[in-house]
C-alpha cells in the first residue's frame, strides 16, 4: 500500500513546525498562580490558567495560518497553484490549437489518487522530467494525504474531479457538494487551490458541470483517449492514444479507479513514442497559458 508516502518538507513549513512547537511547549511549562476560584461542586478551577491560555491558543491558530500560507507561496513558486488564464475561466476545454503549432502535449491522469498505481505512475514522469496533470477524486484524496501531497512535491498540477466520482444526475445542493469538497480537502491538504474541473466519464449533462462552470472553473476534457478504463492489450493502450495526439492535445489517461496495471506498463513507450515524434510535455495551466498568449497576439494584430 501507498498510503505510508514519505513527504519532504520545504525549510519554510520545517521553521513552521518549530515554531509551533516552541510554542506548544511554552503553553505546556507557563506557571499557574495560586488564585483558585471554587464552585458550587467544590472542583478548584484556575482562573489564572484559564486566561494564560487563550493567547497561547491564539499564537498557535496564527502559526498555523503562516504555515499555510507559506505552502501555498511555495505551490504557487512551483506553478501548482495556477489558475486558468481569465478568458478560460467558465470554459470547456479539449486541446489548444497554437500559432506555432508547438508540438506540445499535456498527459492527464484521473481517479487518483490510487494505492500502487500513482506511486507507479509518478515515477515514471520523475524519470522523463515530466509534469503533467491529475484530476482527483475527493474521498481518495482524504485516504491517501501523503500520496496527493507527493503529487505536488513532484511538481505536478492538480485539477477537480468530485467527491465520489457519481454519473447520475444530482440536485444542484449535491453537485455542489461534491465539487466544494474535493477542492477543500485539496487545499486543505496541499495548499493548492485548484480551478481546473473534469467531469466523470466526461458527461457534461448530469449537474456538476454545470456547477463547475458557474463557479468559474476551466472545465478540461480532451483530444486523445487512451480508453484504458476499458484495459486494453498495452498494444491497443498505446495505439488509442498515438491516434489522437496533435499539438496542443491533451491525453486521457487514469491512475486509479481500479487496475491500471496495463496504464503503467504502456506509458514509458508512450513517452518514449511522443519524444521520438517531437513533443515536449506541459501541464493543463501552462497549455491554457501558450493558448491565451496566441489569442493576444491575434488580437493585437486585429487593432
């Protein structure tokens, strides 16, 4: 199982922890004067205590706030943090048809994350230097903390991909549900506020889209399937996505969600295919950012 991931943490979040602890001990050693107050069950009750307690809570909230904070810097220092171009916010997105026609290619994997499969999975993109995508499933988040945070200890993005990963139609209370929650716990978690959203199984009509979209987020679907939901032969895994891929795709891809073993076993000639080909590897933000300054090229050519 991959739930016991080590996690290195930045020399920031490490004085963060010192800090709380110094003050956790501070709390622990402060003095009591004898002022005792007793009440009609004639248990003593420190009044003194009582109050030294209170800034000591209140010096220990705002450590935990600063430590936070500095996550979240630091995610967004690494390009974790970023939101979609404005133009794209509220949008459906399938690839990014460049000027340059760029051969840029953004690998996606969804339903993490996953014991086993993600750890396969993100060892693979650190051997190729790679930086690609994961849309993740809220209450898979919650079980594997360590593993969502390696995710962004690699430099990798994170996108939304609800809370129990549902098809069927929901409430707009239950939609809302399972989009605000799986950010949350991103963000709780990570320190990483994403605004990316992919709906499951890409189906656009049962309210969480709809959701997603009114609370602004890019709603990333994609050009290439590499229909590994269905387990192909690796042979038939790697021609489905070699099919779809152009510049400025985005490839379909999961690394949880049930056995991925045959995801795995095809993604290093995958890689290996599409280097040969030419393409470099980005994530979904930076496409979306290549896209946005090619629309401002046209535009300024347009006055």
């Amino acid at each position: 199982m991959a739930r016991k991931k080590s996690f290195t943490l930045s020399k920031g979040v490490l004085i963060g922890l010192a800090a709380l602890a110094a003050t956790l001990g501070l709390g622990l050693t402060m003095p009591i004067k004898p002022n005792i107050s007793v009440g009609k069950s004639g248990q003593a009750i420190s009044i003194s205590n009582v109050s030294a307690q209170v800034p000591t809570q209140k010096r220990i909230e705002g450590l935990r706030t600063a430590m936070l904070s500095t996550w979240q810097q630091e995610a967004k220092i690494k390009g974790l943090s970023h939101t979609a171009p404005k133009r794209f916010q509220g949008e459906t997105i399938k690839a990014a048809n460049l000027i340059k026609k760029d051969k840029v290619i953004a690998l996606t994997f969804d339903d993490g994350p996953w014991p086993t499969f993600t750890t396969q999975v993100l060892n693979i993109l650190k051997q190729n230097n790679i930086k690609a995508t994961f849309f993740v499933v809220g209450q898979n988040a919650k079980n594997y903390p360590d593993m969502l945070k390696r995710i962004v200890n690699d430099g990798h993005t994170i996108g939304n991909h609800t809370w129990h990963h549902w098809y069927h139609h929901m409430s707009p209370q239950a939609a809302a549900f399972e989009v605000d929650k799986t950010t949350n716990i991103i963000n709780e978690i990570t320190g990483v506020k994403t605004t990316l959203f992919r709906p499951p199984g890409g189906i656009m009509t049962n309210g969480v889209a709809a959701y997603a979209r009114s609370q602004k987020y890019t709603l990333v679907m994609w050009s290439s399937d590499s229909v590994d939901y269905n387990r192909p032969p690796v042979a038939r895994l790697i021609s489905n996505v070699m099919s779809g891929v152009g510049s400025g795709g985005i490839v379909l891809l999961h690394d949880g969600g049930g056995d991925r073993v045959r995801t795995v076993q095809s993604l290093p000639q995958i890689i290996s295919t599409l280097k040969k080909q030419g393409y470099r590897f980005v994530t979904v933000p930076e496409l979306l950012e290549m896209k946005d300054r090619d629309l401002q090229i046209i535009t300024a050519k347009k006055q």
